[in-house]
C-alpha cells in the first residue's frame, strides 16, 4: 500500500512540477502537462479569500468586478474596477489606459459556479497583464466575511 | 464463473472506474482543481497545489490496479482511506457554511453540492470497503498471463 501512494506521490509531483514550481514562487500558474493551454500557455492564478484579502489590506493589486454593472452598483469589493464580460471591448481600452501593465489584477464575479472572472481574466492577460489571478469565492464569499464593500455606480478607487 | 465471482468482478471493476473517471479530468486540469481545494480553505496556498498534483494520481492509479486486478486490497484500503480524507473535509465545509462545488468529478466546474457529494462518498465508501473484504489477491498467482504483472507487487 505504501508503495502504490509513494507511486502516485513521485509520478503527481514530477508531472506537475512546473505548476508546483509556479505556485511555490507565487507567479501565475503555467498550465499542467496535460493541460489546455490559453494563447500564452499560461492560466490565471485561483486565489483563495484569505489571500484576496491580503492583497486588498496591502493594496498591492487591482480588483476588477467581471459582473454586470447592475450588480456592481447593487454592491462590489470597496475599491473594484468594473470590467463587465459583456462589455469587454470597450471597457477594456479604458481599462488599459488607466491601468498599468505591470499592475497585480484580481478578478472576481458571483462566486465559485460563474465563470466571467476567468474569461476577464485570460482576455487581460492576453492584453498583456503579466500578473493576473481569479478570486473564486467572489462578491458573495468577500460579502459573508465581513470585508470591506462599496455601493454605487463608480468606481471608487481606494 | 459463478455468480458470487461475478458480482465481486464487477464491483471491482465499478470502484475503478469511478476513481479513473474521478481522476483524469483532474489530472488533465490540475489549476482548475487546486482552485476547488483552495475552496475549501483548509491548506495553506502552496499545498493546495500539492493536492491538485498528487491527489489524481492516487485516484488514478487505485482505479488502473482495480481494473486490471492486481493489489486489489491495497488499492481499495487506498481508496477507503481517500474516501474518509474526503468525507471529513465535506463535513467540515458543511459545518462551516461553504456552499461550494466539491471538485470530486469536474474541476472548475459547479455540479454538486457538499451535502450532495457527502452522500455519495458514503455510498463510495461502502463500495470500496467491500471490494476489500471481497478481495483474494493470492488469485493472481494462478494466471500465468498475469505474471508479468507480478513484478510491480511491492
């Protein structure tokens, strides 16, 4: 039995150690062996809430709100910038102005089922944003845990 | 091959074909996986990572020995024993409110829900623990096809 799990303990490990290496120096994750690559064969990075929320105490990054703007104005991460998936073209042109590439990005949406903050993601990282990650538990985790939230229809930079 | 045989072969064959189809996907998307483990906020980031990378291929190579019949009672002990790690990390998801996908089949994807992925574990493992009780490797001994085989026996 010990031989089975040390087995599949070397092969994970040795398939997986670029996106190991990765993780360990915190860069944006470098897709698996057998994964499916975007343009850049680089995927955005998941980031958990407490991580979310040590960026946001440091104000090291940028939050961007891959949701609607009715939802955005209804409530967002004090401080997000809207970028909504349906809005992309225009919104991403003003985004780029205003936002250096070199910025750290976090991008959210609904929580854990919804998908736009990946696509927002993999577009600004396509655009350039070297440093790009995905908040998965999104509005409603940040919301439930008492963090700091923001009303209205700007944006309202900290 | 009597029905008892029978009825053990394919309840060997389910195990392993569950952990297989629970574990290529994983395999195939490791990021989209150590984004539901993170989901569950119990590891430090870097380990979250660690799971992702090894925790498919536990799943994966279970499910191959099972399937072709060879450590059949290792493999399924490994499997219980994954099973219960699952089963008590649910729970405590459940305890604590998080309503999230259990990443037990689909990475990244939004499927089940805790309670829903709690009743099949147990019902998984069940299963794994009578393939155990079930289980007569010393069979393999007498198929001299499966001889080479032999050679990955610890």
């Amino acid at each position: 039995m010990a031989v089975i799990a040390a087995l599949a303990l070397f092969v994970g490990v040795v398939w997986n150690r670029t996106l190991l290496r990765d993780a360990w120096r915190g860069n944006p994750v470098s897709g698996g062996a057998g994964s499916v690559p975007t343009l850049e064969g680089v995927q955005p990075l998941p980031l958990g809430l407490m991580q979310a929320k040590e960026f946001f105490d440091r104000r090291e990054a940028t939050f961007v709100d891959a949701r609607d703007s009715e939802a955005f104005s209804r409530g967002r991460i004090a401080g997000a910038r809207s970028l909504p998936v349906a809005k992309l073209g225009p919104g991403l042109g003003r985004f780029r102005q205003t936002v250096p590439l070199s910025s750290l990005i976090v991008v959210y949406c609904t929580g854990f089922s919804c998908q736009d903050s990946r696509t927002v993601a993999e577009k600004l990282q396509r655009t350039g944003y070297a440093t790009v990650y995905v908040y998965e538990g999104g509005f409603p985790e940040w919301q439930a845990a008492g963090y700091p939230v923001a009303k209205g229809g700007l944006d309202d930079r900290r | 091959m009597t029905a008892g045989n029978a009825s053990r072969i394919g309840l060997r064959l389910l195990l392993g074909g569950l952990f297989l189809y629970a574990g290529v996907p994983k395999i195939l998307d490791p990021v989209g996986f150590a984004g539901n483990v993170a989901a569950y906020r119990l590891l430090p980031y870097f380990y979250d990572y660690v799971v992702a990378a090894v925790f498919p291929w536990l799943e994966v190579t279970c499910g191959i020995l099972l399937v072709i019949g060879l450590r059949v009672r290792a493999a399924a002990m490994l499997l219980l024993l994954l099973d219960l790690v699952f089963i008590g990390v649910i729970s405590s998801a459940i305890v604590r409110g998080l309503d999230i996908d259990c990443g037990c089949f689909r990475p990244g994807g939004g499927s089940a829900s805790p309670w829903m992925a709690l009743g099949r574990d147990l019902l998984i493992l069940c299963l794994a623990a009578v393939v155990f009780w079930q289980a007569d490797d010393s069979g393999m001994r007498r198929h001299p096809a499966r001889w080479p085989l032999l050679m990955f026996r610890s």
